[in-house]
C-alpha cells in the first residue's frame, strides 16, 4: 500500500498541471523544433518513417571545426597520364600530386580562416587497386623504398571495370582563438578508372572416367603472377588412371611453360586406357578471368609440327575406344583460349593396355 499511496498524489499534481497548460500543447509526444535563426539556412529534413534511428538527431549543415578537403591527381611518376589500360601482373609506379605533401597547410578553406595553419605530422597514404565488378579492393604495397607521394601498383588480376584509389591524411593545427590551438585533419582523395588486361593463358584440365576407374588432370600457374612472361605452371595427374600400379595416387609435373605448347614426355606422365569400354570427358575449365567457351576443343588426338590433330570419332564427352582407330602415339588432349585470346594447350601421351 505504501507504493500506491505515494503515485495517488503524484497523479492529482500530474492532472492539474495539464488543466493549466494551453489547448493542445498536452497531446503533443515531443516539443516542436525551434526556428532556426532568421537568414541562417535550414537543417536538412529527416524522413523519420524511412531512418527511425535518425530521431532526434539534428545534422549540422557544416562541421564544427573545419577539415579541409584537398584535391588529388593520380599520374605517372615522370607526371605523364595514367595509361585507360593496365596489364596484370604488371607493376606501375605512380604519384599522387596533392597540396597535403605542401610545405604548410591551407590557411584558408571553406570561407573560414585558418591562422597560423602548420603541419602537425607526416602524411597517412593509402592506395588500393579497385575491382568493380567484384566489388573487391585490394591494399596496394611493395618492398621497395619509395617517395612517400609514389607507390607501384601492381594489379594482380584482369578486370574489364577497375580502379586505382588514394586517400591521404595529414594532422595540422591552427589558431582558434588566441592563445587556443586547435588540431583537425586535412584530407585528399581521388580514383581513376582502368581496366586490366589478361596475359595469363586458361589452366583448364579434364575429368575421365572408363568403368569405375577415374582421372583427373590440370595446370596450376607457378610461381603465381610471374612477369615477365612466359608463364610457368606445373602439371597435375591424379587417379587410377594415371598411375603404372592403378592406385588413386598423385603425380606433380613441375616447370611447364603456360601457353599453346604444353606436351609431357611419356616419362613425365601417362594416361592408361583399356583397349575397350567408354572413356567419358568432363571439362574443368579454369582462369583468373573467363574461358572462351567456344574455343574448347578435347578428346583423344596426334601431334603434327607439335600441334594436336584430334582423331576421327575422338571428341566428345564419350568415346567409344573400341570404335576408334589410334595413331601410333595418341595423346589426350585440352585446347581452350580465355576471352582476351590468351591459349592453353596441354597434351599428356596415353598407353592402352
């Protein structure tokens, strides 16, 4: 009873208060902003339906200390443009031309003032490389010792929409009033569009299968973003039908140039096929871009001037082995090209048992 009789007269005192107010203003939940000043400008509208965690929040139409804001020039390092198309793998060095690396700060900016302005530290710069379409950026560094307004950029994929992007920081101070310093930051930023080319041709491979013996082989670039070219990669053969004991084991063919030219010795590998039954193909197509889907050509062939000529009736995703005829060295083979041209031919010999 105790807790009651202390809210009784609370209530009463609640109740008398809103007779006195004026009409209407007790159903009101919040108080009406204020005016602004007379010729300053309005704060913008929140539409508190569409941003409910806005409520009550007042937005200042400019900050309450200034931060200036400086523009940005992304070129070469010799000042040259930057070139509309980079190449992966491929490292340019470039600068970023900002009044932020200037031997003093803005004293001026925005229409205020800004006394006795000096740096209060050194610039903090950071480039990325942009790929739009992934919706990936990618921290750009490199080892070497550098201006602190320059960085190699390096992209390490091709892209058809990319971007380089620096933003840069500096701490200055100025006279707020006198005898009061106040430390703010001056930025800079800006990003340049560019696309990448590929250069690195597909690591496209083959799943096989006669029975219920399977195998399975690929490329892999290594080392990986080599430059200059030519590519390396090594060569991977994995399952019953690679191996001379017909175990599901693994073999690694290091050191193979990654192009049009990609034929192992009989020593290096092998395929083992029976002399009948169906060899079925599957494609495992890969690249650090996108295959050319129409370019890709497989199936069982021969080699004339290092090149594979598929034989009659050997293509395909199934082949009767019975029906088909063999050169005296077949070969089993992927022919495939990326979007850019870039083409993969990989040839490992087989023996029929």
């Amino acid at each position: 009873m105790k807790r009651f009789s202390i809210l009784i007269p609370m209530t009463l005192v609640a109740l008398a208060l809103t007779a006195l107010l004026p009409s209407g203003l007790a159903a009101q939940d919040d108080p009406a902003p204020a005016a602004a000043p007379e010729g300053s400008p309005a704060s913008p509208q929140i539409d508190e339906t569409k941003t409910p965690w806005l409520k009550g929040v007042t937005i200042p139409n400019k900050p309450d200390h200034p931060s200036p804001v400086l523009k940005a020039e992304i070129l070469m390092a010799n000042g040259s443009p930057i070139p509309a198309t980079l190449s992966e793998d491929v490292g340019v060095l470039m600068m970023v031309d900002t009044d932020i690396f200037a031997e003093k700060p803005p004293t001026e900016w925005n229409g205020q003032s800004l006394p006795n302005a000096q740096w209060a530290g050194q610039p903090s710069v950071r480039w990325f490389f942009d790929d739009v379409a992934k919706n990936q950026s990618t921290l750009a560094s490199c080892s070497e010792q550098l201006p602190s307004n320059q960085m190699k950029v390096t992209p390490l994929n091709p892209c058809r929409k990319g971007g380089v992007t620096v933003t840069l920081a500096r701490p200055m101070t100025y006279e707020e009033s006198p005898g009061k310093v106040r430390r703010v930051f001056a930025n800079s930023s800006t990003a340049l569009n560019v696309r990448v080319t590929d250069i690195t041709p597909p690591t496209s491979g083959l799943e096989l299968s006669v029975g219920d013996q399977k195998g399975t082989f690929w490329a892999a670039e290594n080392p990986p973003h080599k430059h200059p070219l030519p590519k390396m990669a090594d060569v991977y053969l994995k399952g019953p039908l690679f191996s001379p004991t017909g175990q599901d084991e693994q073999v690694v063919v290091p050191g193979i140039e990654l192009g049009d030219k990609m034929i192992l010795t009989p020593d290096q590998g092998q395929l083992r096929l029976p002399k009948t039954g169906e060899l079925k193909i599957q494609l495992a197509l890969q690249d650090n871009e996108e295959v050319d889907a129409k370019s890709v050509t497989c199936g069982l062939c021969e080699l004339a001037d290092g090149k594979p000529v598929p034989v009659a009736g050997a293509t395909g995703p199934t082949i009767d082995l019975a029906k088909v005829k063999l050169p005296a060295q077949p070969y089993i083979f992927i022919e495939a090209k990326d979007l850019t041209g870039n083409r993969q031919v990989l040839c490992i010999p087989v023996t029929v048992k």
